[in-house]
C-alpha cells in the first residue's frame, strides 16, 4: 500500500481505506497540508510525483475543477502515476475525468469491500504500466525501429476486419518473407485460422500456460502458413477465452517485435480492454469502415475516444470496406463525417468472399482483382519505397499454387 498516496484534506477517507484493509496499513500515506490548493498545479504535482507513489488518489473534499486539473498534469508529466479520483459520478464527470486522463473514479460513500476493489485494481494497473515502461526503455535500445507493430480495429463486426488483416500479412510476407507475425486477439470467435485454412497445434491461450515468455519459447507456439508468415491463433473454445489477460498481450508482442519486421493484430469488434492493449502496443492503427451509418458512427467515436486517451499520436490508416455498396453513403459522405481522408477503399468482390470461405487471401487467390489490388495498395503503405519495386507481389502462379498443397 505504501505506493498509493491520498491527497484529500479528509482524515475520515483516509480512516475508511484503512478499514478496507482491516487496519493491515502502517504509516502515513495521506498528503495534506493547509496551503496544498494555493500551491502551483504543476510544481504540487512534481512534488507528490516525487514521493514515489503509483497511485495518487485526489479526493474527497477538493473542487472537481481542481482535481481535474491535477490530473490533467499528472497525464501530461508523469504518465507513469495512475490517478484516481474521489466524487460523486455522472456521465458528464466520467467524460472530464478520461480526458483529464484519470483512470478510475471511486464514490466518497464506497463499502469498504468495494474501496478496497478500486484502489486493488488502480494498484495492479499502476504496476502493470511501470512494467510495460520498464520493459519499453530495456527494448528501446535494441528493437528495430524499423518494426511495424499494427493492430486492425472497427467498432462494428462484420466490416471486414479479419479480411483485411489476413490480406496484409499475406502481402507483407511476399515482401518481407519470414518476417510476419498475425495475432488474433479476437478471443470468443476470431477467425484468423479459418481465413487462413489453418489447424494450429497451439493457440493464444497456450501462451498462459508457457509461463515467462522469450523469443524462442513464442516460436514454438506460432502456426506456420506457406505464404511464408506465422499465425497465433486465437483460442479453440470460449473457455480458454478468459484464459488471456490484456496485460499477457504485452509479453507476447515485445519479443516477436524483436524478431519480426511486421506484427499484424487482429482485434475483437469495438474497442475491449484486449483491443486497447493493442492499440497502445501499435505503431500503426488500420481503422475499418464500412458504408453503413452504425459503423460509420462507430468508427467516429472510436477515433475521438483515441484523442481522449491521449493515443491520438499513432498514425491511423483508414481503409473502407465494400466502398461501391450503393446504399446512399459516397466515400466523400463518409469522409466528411468522420473528418479524415480515407486512404484505401475496397470495393465489393464476390471473389473476397470466395477467398474468406477457401481459406485462401485474394492476394494470393486473385491478387489482380480490384479487390486485389485495393489491399496491395493498403500493404505498399507500410512497404519500404524500395521493398515494392525490388520484390514486387507474386502473382498466383502455378509455383505459388504448389507452395500450398501442404496446407492443413
């Protein structure tokens, strides 16, 4: 507990944390002083950044505007402290507080079974993020900063998301071969396997039961497709689903990253703890939509709610699925409202669905389609100006066809 510090002029909170932990907590961890509020926002924060502490509680008793505004600092200078705050919640204070980059709001009348719940689980997130900083400068010195870590999201299933995965680990195998590894993340029905026409031996969740991770112990559990990548796949039933936690999707990418020049992630529809932990692992986010309003809507949302969360900063390659559906959205409707240029659109092709039900990518099936083409231009996006011309897409020759006849 000596990592969680309350910043609150109430001797009765401080009081009721330590019932929650049945007066197990020895010490002072309550900071308060008269002049607290009068002193500078950021010159408070750096002192109580200062004390070490992975949790810094603000509240109860203290203006929300101020409180938000602490929050606001500690987002922008220390990162590494996950704030929590106490008072009573709404929607409006919710949506302040995630801006403010708060990431837990506990009520002042909380039992103390529940107090005990938030401030364990600010605890666990708190030294989850020191661990994943840890790791990030250790690897920082040594990773290929040419390694591309790319999680496709949408906020809607059925938009294509795993087409669209498959399809561009596919073509950045053909210019990178040996060098892919697809993640899917989609742990309920992900459906990387089967796009893929694949019977892998081990899944995702076996990744929980091989223990502490390295580079070798990860190789071993990928699937080897012909095309020349690899595939962890998600798991075979529901069960195992809940077998993975987000935070074990760090331990797996980290090392393939330093081995591998391209990580593709293939996510769960909407935006699921899973997802995030994705999204904060990615160099590159592909954001799928297609001409539909809920989707379109969804994919606003979810491109505001990465500003909010202060991941506004990854570069975002947006690509429309079924661009041509005659269904009363142009590319140049969609464009307006979500406020970004589409880069890639992708038009209807009975042959992509014929290539989802083979289990065969329409960049290898029929890579000159329209369809085929669309994804080799979303692949050239994260291809080496040189990569492109000095090893050009393979076409489905019958060499290429011959490849794949061991394919389980």
């Amino acid at each position: 507990m000596s990592s969680i510090l309350l910043v609150t002029p109430s001797a009765e909170f401080e009081a009721n944390v330590r019932a929650a932990y049945d007066d197990a907590l020895t010490g002072e961890f309550r900071y308060w002083r008269d002049d607290v509020l009068r002193t500078d926002a950021r010159e408070l924060v750096e002192g109580l950044a200062g004390t070490g502490a992975g949790v810094v509680v603000l509240g109860p008793d203290i203006h929300v505007d101020t409180v938000l505004e602490l929050a606001r600092v500690f987002d922008r200078e220390h990162p590494e402290v996950v704030v929590a705050l106490v008072a009573e919640a709404s929607p409006d204070l919710w949506a302040a507080a995630v801006q403010a980059g708060v990431r837990a709001v506990i009520e002042p009348g909380a039992s103390g079974a529940d107090l005990r719940t938030s401030l364990d689980q600010t605890l666990h997130t708190a030294r989850s993020r020191r661990e994943r900083q840890a790791v990030e400068a250790e690897e920082n010195d040594t990773r290929d900063p040419s390694t591309r870590v790319i999680a496709v999201i949408s906020p809607k299933g059925g938009s294509g998301k795993t087409t669209v995965a498959t399809n561009l680990a596919v073509g950045l195998a053909q210019l990178a071969p040996n060098a892919v590894v697809l993640i899917d993340i989609d742990l309920q029905f992900g459906d990387v396997a089967s796009a893929l026409r694949l019977t892998p031996e081990n899944t995702i969740s076996d990744t929980v039961r091989a223990g502490a991770l390295d580079t070798t112990t990860l190789k071993v559990l990928l699937t080897p497709h012909p095309a020349n990548l690899f595939a962890l796949c998600a798991p075979e039933s529901l069960a195992q689903a809940d077998d993975v936690d987000p935070d074990r999707l760090a331990e797996i990418v980290r090392p393939l990253a330093s081995e591998f020049r391209y990580i593709v992630i293939d996510t769960a529809a909407g935006i699921d703890p899973h997802a995030l932990a994705a999204i904060e692992l990615a160099t590159d986010l592909i954001m799928v939509c297609t001409t539909d309003v809920p989707c379109v809507r969804g994919v606003r949302k979810a491109n505001d709610a990465l500003d909010v969360v202060g991941l506004g900063h990854k570069p975002r390659h947006f690509l429309l699925n079924r661009a041509d559906a005659r269904v009363g959205l142009s590319a140049s409707d969609i464009e307006s409202t979500l406020g970004v240029k589409i880069d890639v659109s992708v038009p209807s092709s009975q042959g992509m669905w014929l290539s989802l039900n083979s289990g065969t990518p329409i960049l290898e099936s029929d890579p000159d389609s329209p369809a085929g083409r669309a994804m080799n231009d979303l692949v050239e996006r994260f291809a080496p100006d040189d990569a492109v011309h000095a090893n050009p897409a393979p076409r489905a020759s019958g060499g290429f066809r011959r490849r794949r006849k061991g394919r389980s």
